[in-house]
C-alpha cells in the first residue's frame, strides 16, 4: 500500500519539484497539495494522509499552528518539517508543535525519501545539522532558560497576530475567521497586554522572529 503525502508550500514550483521527484518513489503517491497552512489543515482532514511535508513560512496560518493542529487532532498522521530556516526557535518550535522530523530545503531528495519511510513507522528524523542543533539546544539548557515567564499567546491569538501582521484590518480578519470586529480587537488588546506591546511594527517584528511571518 502506498504511502500517501500532502505537500504544504506556499511556492508552486516547489510542489511540482517535490511531487515529481516523490512519485518517482515505488511506493509513495502526494494526493494533495496546500499554499497556506489553513488549507493544509482541511487537506488532512478530508484525506487522511500519512505524511504531510510542511514549509514554516506560509500566509494565512503558518506551518508550527497548523502542525500543532493536524497532530492534535488527526491521529496517525506525520509531519516533515522541510524548510529554509535552521534557526533553533523555529526547530524547536515545530517539534514541539509535533512534528516528527525536520529537514532543510537544500538536502538532498534522497534524505527527504528517507525521511518519509522512518517517520511512517513511528520514529523521528531530524537531519544532521538539525540534529546537532537540538543537541546542543538540550545541553546548554540552563535553569534559567526552563523556568523564564516568556509571553504565552493561544493558538488563536497567534492566529490574530500572524493576520495582523501579514497586513488585514480588524473588519477583514473578521470575515476570515468568521467572528466580530469587536472579537478580533478583544484579542488585539490581549495580544497587547501579554506581549507589552503596543506599537504595530514592534508587533510585526514579534511575529517574524516568532516565525508567525517572514519578511
């Protein structure tokens, strides 16, 4: 039986690169593609795949919330962190989001096969470099670092803030998400208050080095 892959990238030549070069595999079939980690979402609801290959930088909902969502909610179903970014916030911000490996975009397409057929039986991969960077992320963990009160934003909230800072107003993140305007201020505030931010370009920044958004 064929393993079954979503491709989530939000630049179209990438997909037709990553699909010709997965279905070239015996054994693997992509039965859908996604430009925005909402849309990945609703793909993996409807089809069940066994493996979604996720981009972190997409507009609309990023590729950490809509791991996190798709893990928690789709049993059995794996994903593959394939991104530019080698940054350890945006490592260790899927992992935690649950994804079960993470690769950068210039490895070599043998490793992503590779990839795909450990995760689908249950174990993890992380290629070299990134493995090194979890390692050392682990062992320069200090007290400090563990027990430091960062700003905690809900998945909602993130959402709202990864909108605002791709540039929609109130009015138009509310008919995105289907909710008020007077909704979409009430997290704007909260957002505010936990962050300590009020100005709209620090809040972008927040979001850019959060990995919400890239320039």
């Amino acid at each position: 039986m064929a393993i079954t892959v979503i491709l989530a990238d939000d630049h179209k030549i990438i997909r037709d690169g990553l699909r010709t070069l997965i279905e070239s595999q015996q054994g693997m079939q992509v039965i859908a593609e996604a430009e925005n980690g909402r849309e990945t979402i609703k793909l993996a609801k409807e089809l069940q795949p066994n493996v979604v290959i996720m981009d972190i930088s997409m507009p609309d909902l990023n590729g950490i919330d809509a791991t996190r969502e798709i893990v928690n909610s789709i049993p059995g179903v794996k994903v593959i962190a394939l991104s530019m970014h080698s940054d350890r916030r945006f490592v260790s911000g899927m992992l935690s989001a649950g994804a079960s490996g993470y690769l950068l975009k210039d490895c070599a397409f043998e490793e992503l096969a590779k990839a795909i057929r450990t995760v689908v039986t249950n174990h993890t991969y992380l290629s070299p470099m990134i493995s090194d960077i979890v390692v050392k992320s682990y062992i320069n963990k200090s007290p400090e670092t563990t027990t430091e009160n960062a700003p905690s934003l809900t998945a909602r909230e993130r959402e709202m803030l990864q909108l605002m800072a791709e540039g929609m107003t109130a009015k138009e993140i509310a008919a995105h998400l289907f909710v008020s305007v007077k909704t979409v201020e009430t997290h704007r505030r909260n957002i505010a208050q936990k962050l300590n931010i009020n100005r709209a370009a620090e809040l972008i920044k927040y979001a850019i080095r959060e990995g919400l958004v890239t320039l």
